[in-house]
C-alpha cells in the first residue's frame, strides 16, 4: 500500500507542477487553447494518442470485444494505428494546420463557419459538441472503480473527485501546453505499463503459445461452433469486427478533439515526425489493450459477464498482478482517462466559449475575460462529467453509458464528411454540411430511443456509428451538387493558402 500511495502521490505532483509551471503559455486566448501554435512533434503525437485512448479503451472496449472476438480483436488495435492515426495525420495534418490558420479558426465549428461562410453552422457544430461531448467525458471515470476498489479499497465517488480535481487545476492553470506535456508524460506510463501488463498476464498462462493454446481450447456454443474460432485470425464474426475498427478508428477523424490537435503542431516538418511516432504510439497502446483483452475467456471461470458485464474482464484478468505492478496499472488507467478528460473540458469550454458566448452574446469580450469564461467552464464541465459519473455508478442509470456509447458515432459521423471535404474541395456546401449533421445526429439518437426498428446489423451504436460516418461521405458530395454552389469569393480565399504566390529573383536575364 505504501508503494502504491506513493506512486500515486509522485504521478498527481508531477501533473499539477507542471500545469503551474505553464501559466507562462496562457496569457492569451491562442497560448490558453492552441499553445501559440508551437507545439512540437512529440508532444503534439503523445497528445493525439493520449487524448484517443482512454481507461474506456483499456478495461471496456478491450474487454468487450476480447471476449466477443478473442484474439482477432487485436484488428480493432491495428486499425487504430493505420486508420486512426497514419491516415488521419497524412490525410488531416497539413492541410488542418495551414487552413485553420489561414481562416484564423481556433475551433472546429469555428472552422465551419469561417470555411463555408455560416453563422448558423457553427453555432450547430457548437451545440453538437456540448451535447455529445458531456456523456463521453463522464464516461472516462467508467473502469477506474473496479480498479482503484481492487487497489486502495476506496470508494469509487472519492477516486472521481480526486481525479477530476488535480485535472482541472493543471488545464485551468497551464491550459493546452499543460496538457500536451503531461500527455506525453502519461504516454510513456500507458506505453511501459501495457508491456508490463502483458508481459505479465500472458506469464501467468504460461507464455505467449501456452496462452494462445489454451484459447484454442474455448469454446462457446452460444457465439460459434467452430473450433478455436476466438483464437483464429478474424474470430466469430469479422463483419461485426470491421464495424468496430472503422468506429474506432475513422472515427478520430471527425472528433474535435482529436482533429484540434493539428490545430496546435509548429510546422510541416513536426507534422512528418509526429505522423511516425502517433502511428507507433498507437500501435503499441491500441494493439496491446485489445490484444491483451483477447484472452479474457482464459478467466472466464472468475468472470460473470451476466452479472458484472464485460468492464468486469480486464479487471478479474489484473487482479493476480504483484503490488508494484498493480500501482502502475492504476496509473497507467488514470493516465489514460486523465489526459482524455483534459482534452475533452478544453475543447468543450473553448467551443462554448469562442463560438457561442462570444460570438452571440458578450461579442467584446476581452482576451483575458475569454480566459477567465474558458477556465471557469472547464470546472462547470468537470462538475457536471463528475456528479453524471457518481450518479450513474450509484443508481445503474443505463442512459448515460448508451448516450457515451453513440458520441462518438454522433461527433464523428456529423463532422468526418464535412470537415474531410471542407479541406480538400471546393465544391461542398453548407447544406450538405446541414444534411451531415441532421443525418448523424437524428440516426444516432434514434438508435438509443427506437432500436429495434434498425436493421440487425445497426441495433448495435457502433455499426449505426460507421454506417453514419461512411454515409456522411456519400451525403456531403451528392447534396452539394444539387444544391445552391458556394459563394466563389469565399471558396478561393479558403483554399489560396494551398497555393501561394511567391517572388524569386531571376540570374539570367537574356531569354533563349
């Protein structure tokens, strides 16, 4: 237990110190939210990574859908790196960081507005985010309680608190550059710690192919009658899989949060550098969470997903570790939820802040006023994410971890089509952008509200989430070409600094 305090206490230190030493980078709305604009590679791909993978993704989703598909889950890991990270940093980077600033957008609906000329447009993308982003935050402390309860023997309200507490003060007092260099310190834990840890389960099973063998062994009726599926290469059932490797991993691509971060990179050559190390960062965090909840069913004799549900896996499959080990897994799931949640209040209160408050109500607020509104809804955020989580592990209200399960669906399948064609083609529209954010959002809700009128296929959030994301690619280019065409002043001036003109001095003045 004294290891463990200890540890802990170091890890909430180091965060906070590093939030008040970082008061420097806030002293305007640009240093408060983007960090001038400056960061580097590393800490701008440790921030990316961090921020796309929580304690959701280490005990519920690889829980989940290591139990559903058994090794074959390592797929969704794998995707989350191609997809998620190398094809959102070549697609996205460069041409978000050049047009963001070129538009002088600090937000994504910020974006919207200034790229397609709508006031209305981005007062909607503002409101989207609000809505969907507060389940998804109050869902971070979702994992934690089985842990920190396995750990410290403490009630789960306290450990919310807590963590909820020491983030806000590091984001209130250091803002962005706060949090991309605690991210990157909590990357190094989260990438240490998921070696260990299956280094560690997998020991226990007697290695790696002792481990895989008796996986072979499972079987389960219920799901497959084929032998060894949950340790075959795409598992019982790779339709379902796909599904979940384009939610998890397309899905970045349209989440503010995420996209924000390309805001924030110094220059092309970072983008280069950070496109390699979010790519690795990825591979080994995402591939190891999911390929270690591979072989949760290796428990399933202490496991009741009946009656504790599959956030019940990837505990009962930690709870043999040694204490030091056990100190680091704890964490290692704060780190993740940690940097997710600082993440998700910045973009929250900036959103609401710079593209609602200040553009439609106070419209001469001040930049240290800004500041002061931004800080103060981070606690509003945090306050809100923090009494959702409490009464959600008192009372087993369901809806709030439904309503978490369709944002990403929700924020992605809105935002991905418009935003993607936004940066490359002049040809998009504000009412396909309208007809992107309706479709996603009323597909989604009604998901929660009416499941059973979907097709089987899209009873599950997570199918419907990919099918919105991929129809928002559909939606967006057929809506714009029946629809009113873009003013081309506003068109041309969004896209000039793709191509800019410059003046060279000529050597030779005599032509051929």
């Amino acid at each position: 237990m004294v290891i463990k305090l200890s540890l802990l206490i170091l890890f909430f230190a180091v965060m906070v110190g590093i939030g008040l030493y970082c008061r420097k980078h806030t002293t305007d709305v640009n240093g408060f939210v983007l960090g001038g604009r400056s960061v580097g590679p590393w800490l701008t791909a440790f921030a990316y990574g961090t921020s796309y993978f929580s304690a959701v993704v280490f005990v519920g989703y690889a829980g989940q859908f290591g139990w559903k598909y058994g090794i074959a889950a390592t797929w969704a890991g794998i995707g989350n790196a191609l997809l998620g990270s190398l094809l959102a940093w070549v697609v996205l980077g460069r041409r978000t960081r050049i047009m963001t600033q070129h538009l002088d957008s600090s937000t994504m609906p910020e974006f919207f507005g200034k790229r397609f000329g709508s006031k209305s447009l981005k007062i909607a993308a503002a409101v989207i985010i609000f809505i969907f982003l507060i389940p998804y935050t109050a869902s971070l402390y979702n994992g934690l309680s089985r842990l920190f309860g396995m750990a410290f023997h403490i009630d789960y309200s306290v450990c919310v608190v807590v963590m909820a507490v020491l983030t806000g003060v590091y984001v209130i007092a250091g803002g962005y550059m706060a949090t991309a260099i605690n991210d990157f310190i909590q990357g190094i834990i989260m990438l240490v710690g998921i070696a260990a840890v299956i280094a560690a389960v997998l020991s226990s099973q007697g290695g790696f192919l002792a481990a895989l063998d008796g996986l072979a062994q499972v079987s389960d009726p219920a799901v497959s009658g084929t032998p060894g599926i949950f340790a075959s290469f795409f598992g019982p059932d790779p339709l379902d899989l796909l599904g979940v490797v384009l939610l998890t991993s397309l899905g970045t691509w349209g989440l503010p949060q995420m996209v924000q971060k390309f805001y924030a990179i110094r220059n092309e050559r970072a983008i280069d550098s950070g496109t390699v190390i979010s790519t690795l960062f990825a591979l080994v965090v995402a591939g190891g969470c999911y390929f270690l909840g591979g072989f949760g069913r290796l428990f399933s004799d202490r496991i009741d997903i009946a009656a504790n549900g599959y956030d019940s896996v990837v505990p009962t499959m930690l709870s043999g570790l040694p204490d030091l080990l056990m100190a680091v897994v704890v964490i290692l799931v704060l780190s993740a939820s940690m940097s997710t949640l600082s993440s998700l209040v910045l973009t929250s209160s900036s959103t609401l802040t710079l593209d609602l408050l200040k553009s439609h109500v106070v419209k001469d607020m001040s930049e240290k006023r800004q500041i002061l509104v931004m800080r103060c809804l981070v606690v509003v955020f945090i306050a809100i994410s923090v009494v959702l989580a409490i009464i959600q592990y008192k009372s087993n209200v369901t809806f709030i971890a439904q309503l978490m399960g369709i944002s990403w669906g929700a924020l992605a399948g809105a935002f991905l089509a418009p935003f993607l064609y936004g940066l490359y083609w002049k040809g998009a529209t504000k009412v396909a952008c309208w007809a992107s954010f309706l479709f996603s959002v009323a597909v989604m809700l009604a998901n929660i509200a009416v499941p059973h009128l979907f097709p089987a296929v899209l009873q599950s959030s997570i199918n419907a989430g990919a099918f919105c994301m991929v129809a928002g690619l559909v939606i967006v280019p057929v809506v714009s070409l029946f629809t009113r065409k873009p003013d081309r002043h506003l068109v041309d001036r969004a896209f000039s600094c793709y191509g800019q003109k410059v003046v060279v001095e000529q050597r030779q003045a005599l032509g051929d």
